[in-house]
C-alpha cells in the first residue's frame, strides 16, 4: 500500500469540498436570480462545513498537530488533492450547473458507499455530508433538466458545458493505487460500484435533459496526484493570501 | 462519604440542567430552544465538568460556534463554571428529533415544521407529501427553491393566500 493513503484519500475529499466551495462562494451577489444566488451561497457554506470535517481528520491521520485551517491556508498547489473538476473556472451559470451536477453525482454515490467504511470516522462524516449533498444534487440535477430542456439558447449553453466538462468528471471515478488499497480493505468508496451507479443516473438525468455526454471523450486527469492546472494556483493565491501575508491572523 | 455527599448535593440536577437548557434560543429561530431542535444530545457530569454533548444541524452551520457559546453562558449565569461543549457527528442529526412543542412553535412563527416521513431530498416529490402553509393552512403550496433563508430551510410559497413562507425541510 503505498505510504498515507488514508491521509491522501482524506485530503481528496476536503480538497475536492474546498476548491469546489471557493469556486462557486465567487457567485454571492452576482447570481442570474436571488433564489440561485441563495442556493449557491448555501452549497458553498455546507461544503466548507465538509471541508472543516474532512481536513481536521486528515491532520490527525498526518500526526504532525496541523489543523484543518493550516492544510487550507498553508499548502501550496502540489500538494493539494483535488480532482481537475472542481478548479475548472465558473464560465456562465451553465458551466458552474454543470460542473455542480458533474460533482454532486459523484459525491453523492461516494458518500452513499463510504457510510459504510471499515474507517468509523469516515463513516460518521460520509454520514453527515451524504444528507446535504442529497439535496445538492436534487438542485443541480433539477436545474439541467429545466435548463437542458430549456429554451435553445439555454440547451446550447448546457450542452457546450457538457461537452467540456465531460473529460474532467472521468477522473473522479477512474481508481489510482491510493482508491485500490484503501477499497480493499473496506475504507475507500468502490469506484468501480462508483462509476455504474453515476452512469446509470447520468444517462437518465441526461436523457430528460434532452443533452448527449461525449462519446469516447478522453479522461482528463492529475489533480488527485497533486498535478493541477495553472486555475489551482489562482484559486489559491487568493484564498491564501491573508494567512500567507499575516501568519496567524484572526478576527 | 460526608464530603462527596456534599460534593453531590452542590450539583445541579440532571434535569434542572435540561429545564435550563430549554430556555436557550437557536440564534437562527429564537422561538425553539436549542432542546426542542434536538441537538443537545445528552447532559452529564463528570467529576466536577458539566459536559454537554451537541451535535451540528448542517455541517457548514454559522449557528453551531454561536449555540455552543450560549449554552456556556445560560450555564454559567446558573453557577455552573466548569462546562465542557462536546461535538458528536453521529448518528447525524435529523428534523425527526425536533419536539413535538418544537414543530408547533415553528408554525406559529410562520415555518412550515419539516413533514413526517419524507427524511431526506428528493422524499417530498417521491412520495406526493404536500407542504402546509403556516398561515392559512392551505396545501395548495410550491416550492420556489430547495435553498432559503438559512441552510435547513427551503422558500415556498402559498398559491391560496399568496405569501411566501420558509419550509423547514426534513433533514
């Protein structure tokens, strides 16, 4: 098994939480309509709650006494676990829906397996979250219908965020040694059980949305290893700053 | 066995405590204590420590640092100095542990109490089950979006007297 899977399984799961939270905070206030606005604005908030739950744990797993707040603050981009999803950039409302939708079915498959882990604080948090993202991916999927099966102009938009989104969500369900080790001994989500569940309901939503996913699209992938686009870097320069310009700075 | 009779007789009882508890407001909906909510999962003492264990309603909740806080303070004013807030995870709160008293403060505060049996999203369509308005009572009511005012309630609204209200959904 290779050297703190758990902890690197553990920090793919706040970090996915974290980057996708910074991300979709930017829409407060700017949102196409106010119910949207809200709805984003709580997403993002029940994400960093995620985030605070996974992180602590993963520092604990790390033994070296840092917090969830120092592995958010004091990392720098190699070293965060994220999937290429959650950093690609918000575009319209349609891309941010669907990158949302793309995520939130995962997450919601994942969650429902790691209720189960053989690691009992695993379970207990997968336990917590699958309940918020429930209604997260209630949301999202709702929203791709409507928008999908929209106007032309909003069908357009949803497939155009489809097409380049697709090759990003594969890496979300595509096991590297770290998910092989931890699956078999009963800790990490099955990904292959994973994957067929996400199909199953991607081409059912898909279907009703009136959207096709790409065929035979590659699988873009890296950020679960730590090899991130160069958006990573500017999501984090901002979300770091203050704590990197005023070490220990609270209010 | 005088001194820890002693000891004993100085501590508050269980059941006080609980009975002070329910007079702390959730900072969010100041109507319904933090018991009737059914976070306050359990009161103890252990040696001198009052140790209440809390459990959070949404992950992300900005409400959970500030009920911790009140509770220490409602606590505090009844002389008890050494308190210890725990933080349990599991099992995960859910709406079914809101009081009986609690649901029906809500709707007189103008919150649709969270409707039985439908535990979790996606449960309301699923099952047909119909949200009330807290007004004037009609079903005839449409959610305008699962996301409200705060992270455990959703916006509907009431097509029969026309006023929007806050569902607070079943979690």
């Amino acid at each position: 098994m290779p050297q703190d899977a758990l902890f690197d399984y553990v920090l793919r799961m706040g970090d996915n939480c974290l980057v996708l939270a910074q991300r979709v905070s930017v829409w407060c206030g700017h949102a196409p309509v106010l119910e949207e606005d809200i709805a984003l604005a709580n997403t993002a908030l029940d994400l960093i709650g995620q985030t605070r739950l996974w992180l602590s744990y993963a520092g604990e797993i790390e033994g070296k006494g840092r917090s969830a707040d120092d592995l958010a603050y004091l990392r720098d981009a190699r070293a965060f676990r994220n999937c290429l999803l959650v950093e690609q950039p918000n575009g319209d409302f349609g891309q941010t829906l669907m990158r949302q939708f793309l995520f939130d079915a995962w997450h919601h498959f994942t969650l429902g397996a790691l209720k189960n882990s053989a690691d009992g604080r695993i379970a207990e948090i997968a336990e917590k979250a699958a309940k918020e993202v429930a209604y997260h991916l209630d949301r999202s999927g709702d929203l791709v219908i409507r928008l999908g099966d929209g106007t032309a102009e909003s069908h357009n938009r949803m497939q155009a965020a489809l097409d380049h989104l697709w090759p990003f969500a594969g890496e979300l369900t595509t096991p590297d040694e770290v998910d092989e080790a931890l699956t078999q001994k009963g800790v990490a989500a099955d990904l292959a059980q994973v994957e067929s569940q996400v199909s199953a309901y991607m081409e059912k939503t898909l279907a009703e949305a009136t959207l096709s996913a790409p065929k035979d699209a590659p699988v873009r992938k890296g950020g679960k290893t730590g090899l991130h686009g160069e958006e990573l870097g500017y999501i984090l320069a901002e979300m770091q700053f203050l704590q990197r310009a005023y070490p220990g700075a609270t209010w | 066995m005088v001194t820890v009779m002693t000891a004993t007789a100085a501590k508050p009882s269980i059941d006080d405590i609980w009975r002070w508890l329910e007079a702390v407001p959730d900072p969010e909906i100041p109507v319904i204590s933090v018991v009737d909510l059914g976070i306050v999962r359990d009161v103890s003492w252990e040696e001198d420590a009052l140790v209440v264990t809390v459990t959070p309603t949404y992950s992300g909740c900005p409400a959970t640092a500030v009920i911790a806080l009140e509770i220490e303070n409602a606590l505090r004013d009844r002389g008890i100095e050494n308190v210890t807030i725990k933080s349990r995870l599991s099992p995960a709160w859910t709406t079914r542990w809101i009081s009986a008293a609690g649901r029906e403060k809500l709707k007189s505060y103008g919150i649709a109490p969270p409707v039985e049996g439908a535990a979790c999203a996606g449960a309301l369509r699923l099952n047909d089950v119909t949200v009330s308005c807290p007004r004037c009572g009609s079903s005839d009511t449409e959610c305008v979006s699962p996301f409200g005012s705060t992270p455990c309630k959703a916006s509907y609204r009431c097509k029969a007297c026309l006023e929007p209200f806050d569902y607070f959904k079943s979690f």
